[in-house]
C-alpha cells in the first residue's frame, strides 16, 4: 500500500516544494511542509474521493493548509529593500549584518523541475514577487498563490480556504494592491536566452572590471541588496560606486559560474585568494526587464552555498 500511494505521490514532489517555497519563503521550510503534506495526505488516504477532486488538487488543499499553520508560528521573510530602511546614500558606509533576520532564500531551478516546468513557473518564483508577497497576510498569499500560480477558480479556492468566493475575490483584490504598492508588477520577463546574454555581458565586464561597461547594463533605478547584510542600494551611480569598492576591496581577478534560481539567472563569484585559488565569495541572482538588470541579489551566506551545492573554491 505505502508504494502504491507513492506511485500516485511522488510527481507532485517538485511542485508541492515550488508551491510551499513561494508561501514560505525557505526553501529547508518548504521541504519540511512537502514531507507534512504527504505524512497528512497518508492519514487521510482512505477518505480521499477520486471523484471529488484529482489527487494533485487534493495535495495542494493538504499543502496549502499544511502552510497556513506553519505560518502561525513564523516571521515573514524579507529582503534588505522591503525592511522599510532607506537605501545606502555612501557606497563605503560601514557594512551592518541583520542579525537573526530570517531572510529570503532563493530556490535552485534543479529543485524545481526540468527547464520546461521551471520556464513555465518562472514568473511567480521570481525572487522579488515571492519577497513582496511576505508581506501578505498568510490567507491573501494563500489566494493569490492558487489564483495567479495555479490558475484555480475562485470557487475552488474558496472550498480548499474555507472562505466563501467573496472574501476570496477581497482577498484577491487587497493582495494585488499590496504588490502594486511595493512596486512589483508583472514586467516583461524576457527568454532565459536573452537573460543570461544580458548576464555574460555583465560578466565580462565585471572580469575586467570595466564600471563604464558594467554601468550600461543597469536601468536607471537598479537595486542592489546583500543579505545577510542590511544595507541596500538604488541607481546606477550608487551601485557602480558600489562595484568599486568591491574591486578595492577584494581585487579584480575573478571567477563565475552560471547557475539558475528561481527562474533567473544567477552566477556564484570566486575571488582570488593570496594562495592562488579562488574563494567562493557571491551567490549572485539577476532580475532583467528587457536587456537592462533592474535588481541584484546577492547573498554571502555558507547555508545559501551548501543549497546550491556550490564548492568551496576553484583551482588556479
């Protein structure tokens, strides 16, 4: 009996994970809630009804309510630029860690699914939308995640919340506001061909360290942001000023490797070290609207690297 249902579980495995992360925000999170799901889904195997609902609808109902508990008990998960802070005014500011600040995680694309479903998902994994819906009451994001993710009905979403379709539609309506007001819209969101030519660009100049070349490629009111640290920065003078502080620091001879989260591009940064190696430094995340980046995420976090199973350094 337990193979069989895990025939019938097991392909939803990389959707429910997609589903509980953009509710959660982590991805250690949402890999706990995959596993309630299917322990809860077991319980309850013998009054399930293949006439009521289709097994894949009947797990996102368990997962959906799996996450609502768990987010009785959780912080909402942010990033530097949605903390209410102003941005960085002096690129050389004294660098101030979060703290225990439980930030956003990004998601490896690998997780998610092969690149046709993670292609058809990436528009609500994008980094900055599921960071603008931690700000959602725990329900509003439940709705919006089944009404924009999913593309479920409002009935269905009213039955699988426990809602009637009205405060479904409300709580609709309030969530879409909220994110208009954070000002994450659903921008054009290029071919991941076109994004990561953007980004070998980006690439090479950064290699050169070339900030004329680099300067060109950001829109007018990039953002930068680092967690863990809280410092965030917006425009392309402070993020190129930025950038140059960077190479004073640490030097211009570097190494990048393309990697894929959350639907965009991303590379990790290796710096060269005195022995002659290069250090893992970076897990850098592109967000492009047409051939311009207008959001660089970039995490210096060991638990972030041991997710994307990066190594530690590069030989000369």
């Amino acid at each position: 009996m337990a193979d069989e249902f895990s025939t019938r579980t097991d392909p939803y495995r990389r959707e429910l994970l997609a589903h509980c992360y953009r509710m959660l925000g982590s991805v250690h999170d949402a890999e706990d809630l995959v596993q309630e799901t299917l322990l809860r889904a077991w319980r309850a195997r013998d009054s399930y009804d293949e006439s009521r609902a289709s097994m894949r609808t009947w797990l996102y109902r368990i997962a959906t309510n799996a996450c609502l508990t768990a987010l009785e008990q959780r912080t909402r998960r942010p990033l530097p630029a949605g903390l209410g802070g102003p941005p960085g005014e002096d690129p050389r500011e004294t660098l101030v860690h979060g703290g225990e600040v439980p930030w956003l995680q990004p998601i490896p694309d690998a997780l998610v699914g092969d690149p046709a479903e993670v292609a058809a998902a990436r528009g609500s994994l994008r980094l900055a939308l599921v960071a603008a819906m931690q700000q959602l009451p725990a329900r509003q994001r439940a709705a919006l995640v089944l009404r924009e993710a999913l593309d479920w009905p409002v009935g269905q979403i009213a039955q699988a919340l426990d809602m009637t379709p009205a405060a479904v539609n409300s709580a609709l309506q309030r969530a879409r506001k909220t994110l208009s007001a954070s000002g994450v819209h659903e921008d054009d969101i290029a071919e991941p061909d076109a994004q990561r030519a953007v980004v070998d660009r980006y690439v090479d100049a950064f290699r050169k360290a070339d900030l004329t070349a680099l300067e060109k490629l950001l829109a007018d009111d990039v953002i930068m942001e680092m967690p863990p640290m809280l410092n965030w920065f917006r425009g392309r003078a402070h993020y190129t000023e930025f950038l140059a502080q960077v190479f004073e620091w640490n030097g211009t001879d570097w190494r990048m490797l393309p990697l894929a989260a959350n639907g965009q591009p991303a590379i990790a940064a290796y710096v060269r070290a005195p022995e002659g190696h290069y250090t893992l430094h970076t897990l850098q995340i592109f967000t492009l609207t047409g051939d311009s980046i207008t959001r660089l995420t970039v995490y210096q976090d060991a638990e972030i690297f041991t997710l994307f199973d990066l190594r530690a350094a590069l030989p000369e």
